[in-house]
C-alpha cells in the first residue's frame, strides 16, 4: 500500500480499525505471564477466529499480533534469536484472517529500553536498531502498512518513526498512550509529538488505550488542530475495575462506547477502532455509526 493510496482511503470516510488484541486472548484462553507472541504460534487458530470477527464486524485494518516480537521484549523470554520468522508467521496468521478483505498492518511497541530522558539509561542508538530489526522482517513478511502503538514517551516513538521510516515507504500511523492531559508517562506530550511526526513523514497520528473514549474529546481535538493528517482514536473500553485475581475488567458497553466514539469523530477523528476491553461488537457497532 502507498502512501497515496492511504490518503485516498482515509479521505473516502472514517476507517475502522480492529478492537483488542490481549484481553480477548485471556478470555480465550492465553495464560497469564508467557510470551503472547510464543502462545500465538503455537495456538494460531484462536487469533484467526478473533481477527475473522474483526473483519465480518466491518474492520479495514488488522493489526498483526506482532506487538512484542521486537529483539528487545523477546529478550525476556530468551526468544530473540526467533524474531524473523515469529514476526513472519505471526503476520501469516493475520494475513489468512483477514482472506483479502482487509489490510494487515506490522504492529511495533515499546523497546523494551528505558530512554535517559525516562529515567534510564538507552540512547537512541540503542533503541533505533529494535525497531529497524523488526520493521525489516515486517517488511519481508508484506505487511500493507505499519503502527507503531501503546508509545509512552514522545522521544521513543519519534525514534520508531524515524527507524520503521528508514526501511520502508508503505504508510506508518502512530499512536501515544497518554494521561488526560496527553502527556506520555515517560515524557513528552502527543501534542508535539505529532506536529514532528508529521514533518518526518508518518501517515496518521493519535492515541490508543489511555483511557475511555468518554476523556479524550479535548485531546483528540488538540492533535486534529495540530496536524493535516488524519488522527487516531483507538481508547479502551472505559476505565478497568481489577479484580482480587489481578484480571482488569472493562466497565463501558459497546453501545455507549459507540456514543462516544461519534463524539470523537466530530472531534477530529478519522481512524477509528477499540483497544483493551473492546470486542468484534464494539467494531460492529462503530461501522454501523460510520453508516448513518
């Protein structure tokens, strides 16, 4: 997919994307502290059915289960000599989900480094190979386009950018995980991070998982008014309640998480979908919205 074709896409109407990834594996079973992206391929058959709901719900875009399949997460699992082909047979799966009726974009979080500006002690030019490393295998794999998500520090999505940019001209949308005020919680705000990730020549900026969609009117109004490219709204689905077992239930129905969502398209926001607590009827509710 160029980026081109992305604009043309976004311009015709809200795009939607999928719903949540995580907490619909634990409820189908994933076990608490392995390596999702391990379970994943030993257990494709769950994600299939998952992401084949997405897509019968009316997403455009999946989201390969690729989250953490970078050297620095895998590390942690001693799995790192594994990163190609887990990130190429994880993008398999989602490709035979999706059967040609939607986009499957390599999906790229956090390092697993703490930046000096967080606190730690990872210079860019430790942190810029992670995600070059895995944007090259995404990029073998076909992925259509690319994401960059659940970013809590402005500097290191900024570097993401900048490194999955280096190795590929296929669109990069980019979304922060912020407080109420957008600031992320290791630094920076998305308010300046997407004015720069604009110039750089990313293709959709916003934010994913935060909070519910009923907090986040001003900010997603904020980035709209800061940038030309289309914007990103993907929050949870309301605030978690966790329970004695450390399990984090979602309190917002799919009904009045759709209500909010209209909110925050008039807002300024073009690409739609749901991020932890949302199911394929938050997505079937959202395209029935973009319908109306």
């Amino acid at each position: 997919m160029t980026k081109s074709d992305f604009l043309k896409m976004t311009g015709n109407g809200p795009v939607i994307l999928d719903g949540a990834m995580g907490t619909n594996l634990f409820l189908r079973g994933m076990p608490r502290r392995v390596c999702p992206e391990l379970w994943i391929t030993e257990h494709p058959e769950v994600v299939i059915e998952l992401q084949r709901e997405y897509v019968e719900a009316g997403s455009d875009i999946l989201y390969a289960p690729t989250f953490g399949a970078n050297r620095g997460r895998l590390k942690e699992y001693g799995l790192e000599g594994k990163l190609p082909e887990m990130n190429k047979e994880l993008v398999g799966i989602s490709r035979k989900a999706a059967g040609g009726k939607a986009l499957v974009a390599g999906d790229l979080s956090p390092s697993g480094l703490m930046l000096e500006s967080a606190g730690g002690e990872a210079e860019k030019e430790d942190v810029f190979p992670i995600f070059e490393e895995q944007a090259k295998v995404l990029e073998e794999a076909g992925v259509d386009l690319f994401v960059i998500e659940t970013m809590m520090s402005a500097e290191e999505i900024i570097i993401a950018a900048e490194a999955v940019l280096s190795v590929t001209k296929s669109p990069v949308m980019c979304t922060m995980t912020v407080d109420e005020g957008g600031r992320g919680l290791f630094g920076g705000t998305v308010f300046t991070a997407a004015k720069e990730l604009e110039e750089i020549g990313v293709s959709a900026v916003g934010i994913n998982c935060c909070a519910g969609p009923d907090k986040l009117k001003g900010i997603i109004e904020k980035i709209a008014d800061s940038v030309t490219i289309p914007v990103i709204a993907k929050p949870n689905a309301g605030t978690p309640v966790i329970d004695k077992y450390g399990t984090a239930h979602y309190d917002m129905s799919p009904d009045v998480f759709v209500q909010h969502m209209r909110t925050l398209r008039s807002a300024g926001a073009g690409i739609l979908g749901g991020c932890c607590g949302t199911t394929p009827d938050y997505i079937r509710g959202l395209k029935r919205m973009t319908e109306e």
